[in-house]
C-alpha cells in the first residue's frame, strides 16, 4: 500500500509537456472549428445553387453569413491566443453579427418591394431521370 | 455628461484595440483628438442620450446573443441538412409574426434576429408585424417567434420578464 502510494507521487511528480498539450489543444479545436465554418460556407453555395427562387436562395446565403464566417472568426481567434490580432477578429465577428441581417433584409425588401413574388408551397428537387425528357418542367 | 464619458472611454478603448499604439505620444495625441472630435460632434449633433451610449443593456444584450448564437446553430443545423439532402424538401412560405415590442430599437432587434436565423428572413415591417418568409414547414410558425421576441425586447431594456419557462420548444 505504501508502495503504491510512492509509486503515484513519484509518477505526479514528472513533468507533464503543459505547453506542448495546450498547443496541440489550440491547434485542433481551432482547427475543428474553421472546418465546420468551412463546411457551412460550402453548404451555402450548394444551396444558393439548388433553391429554387430568389427569396429561397438568400436562405442559404445566410448560412455563409452566420455559421461559415462566425466559427471560421472563433477559429481564428483561438488560433491567435490572447493578441490584439483576437481583440480585432472579436470585433469583426460582432460588427458581422450586426450587420450581415441588415443586408439580407436590404435585399430581401427591396425585392418585395418590386413586386417579386415568392414561390410558396412544398417544392421538391426534381428527378435526375425527368430532366432532359422534355416534358415541359 | 454621463453620457459623454461613458462614449469617450469606449470610443478611446476601440481606438487602442484598433490600433495598438500605446508608446508614440505623437499617434497617441491624435487618437484623443479624434476622440474629443467624435465627441464634439455627437454633442452638437444632441445624439448623446440613452440610444446612442446603451451601456445599461451591455450585459443583457451579450447574454441576449449568446442565447441567439445557439438559435442559429440550431437553425444552421435545420438548414444545412436540407439544402444537402438529395430531394430539397422545403415549402416555402410568407407569415405575419406579431410585433409586442414597444421601442423601434426592440422591433429593430427583433426583425435582425429573424433575418440572422438561417430559415427565416424578415422582409417587410408592417405597423403590427412582421412579414417573414420562411423556408422550411416547421419554421413557419408564428408562435415559436414568441420567446425570440421577448428575449429581443428584453435585451434592449424593455420591462419583458424573460424567467419563465416556455412551454413550446
């Protein structure tokens, strides 16, 4: 029992690579978090363009917007540890989530504005194997 | 005053932030100059008042965003699982979500969070509502805007008690 228990200090007592661990910690979680923004802004382009009309379209757009560039900015400011660099990039992410809606509802009014109708209703992708046949969709 | 002083700190805070110069008394000077010069402005412009330094509802407004964040995350999620399904289900359409905030800077909040939140996208204000368009079925309805909108008025310092749970998700 005494044994163990020496066993365990001396074991406690080696030096564990702190900073090596928090580099690495640094390094995968603002790498895990620019993927998924990057992963967000590709779902946006897909989506603006598979939807169908303008006011669906700006949907996906606001994708990019908010999850692609909000967590590719939280990435970035993981990555740069505490530097005025990450005080700026926390600016640009705020300003972002200020600004970024007002533009979509810029756009969005304007089109209404002028008329644009919306397409309403259910609407699903149409098949692979009915495009081409020439039957009018 | 109260107001001037609150804006100067912030306003030489951001100018520091934005340019990290803190031992060159001659960049510095400017930057207090450029401060006193905002300030001068904003004075004789009488835009120094509640809606112009909100400082009181900083801490309500950043708990209010984080809890918005989350929305979007949410919403992202819905989002992003649709747009890459192989049949695009959606159903897009137009409602009127009811507007209980008493202030334009409440509805202004409002109105941004909406558009913020993937899905949904404000596009007309009208004197009793808003016009939303919303792209998924489970998005279009106007009831589950209910506690955004409380949450909304709330973190711009309207009376809204926020503490009660809401029954619908």
């Amino acid at each position: 029992m005494a044994e163990a228990k020496h066993d365990a200090a001396s074991h406690a007592a080696a030096p564990l690579p702190w900073t090596e661990i928090f580099e690495w910690a640094q390094a995968l979680l603002s790498g895990g978090l620019i993927l998924t923004g990057a992963f967000f802004v590709i779902a946006g382009a897909i989506g603006i363009l598979r939807m169908p009309d303008f006011y669906t379209r700006i949907h996906a757009a606001g994708m990019t917007d908010t999850m692609g560039a909000e967590f590719i900015l939280l990435g970035l400011i993981i990555q740069s540890g505490f530097t005025q660099t990450s005080l700026k990039l926390l600016l640009i992410a705020f300003f972002l989530f200020i600004t970024s809606p007002t533009a979509t509802h810029a756009i969005a009014h304007a089109a209404h504005l002028s008329g644009l109708k919306p397409k309403l209703g259910p609407y699903q992708a149409p098949d692979l194997d009915d495009i081409g046949k020439g039957d009018g969709s | 005053m109260k107001y001037a002083l609150i804006l100067g700190v912030t306003l030489a805070a951001y100018w520091l932030t934005l340019s990290g110069y803190f031992h060159k008394p001659l960049i510095l000077f400017f930057g207090v100059m450029s401060v006193l010069f905002t300030l001068g402005l904003s004075a004789r412009m009488k835009i120094l008042d509640k809606e112009t330094v909100p400082y009181v509802y900083i801490p309500k407004t950043l708990s209010y965003f984080v809890w918005l964040f989350n929305e979007v995350v949410k919403a992202n999620v819905a989002v992003a699982k649709a747009v890459l399904s192989p049949e695009l289900k959606i159903s897009p359409s137009m409602i009127k979500v009811p507007t209980h905030q008493d202030t334009d800077i409440g509805k202004t909040m409002f109105a941004n969070s909406i558009t913020l939140t993937p899905g949904t996208v404000s596009v007309d204000m009208e004197e009793d509502g808003v016009l939303v368009h919303a792209l998924l079925a489970e998005m279009a309805n106007p009831d589950d805007f209910t506690e955004m909108g409380e949450r909304s008025g709330w973190a711009v310092g309207e009376a809204i008690d926020i503490s009660e749970p809401k029954t619908n998700g």
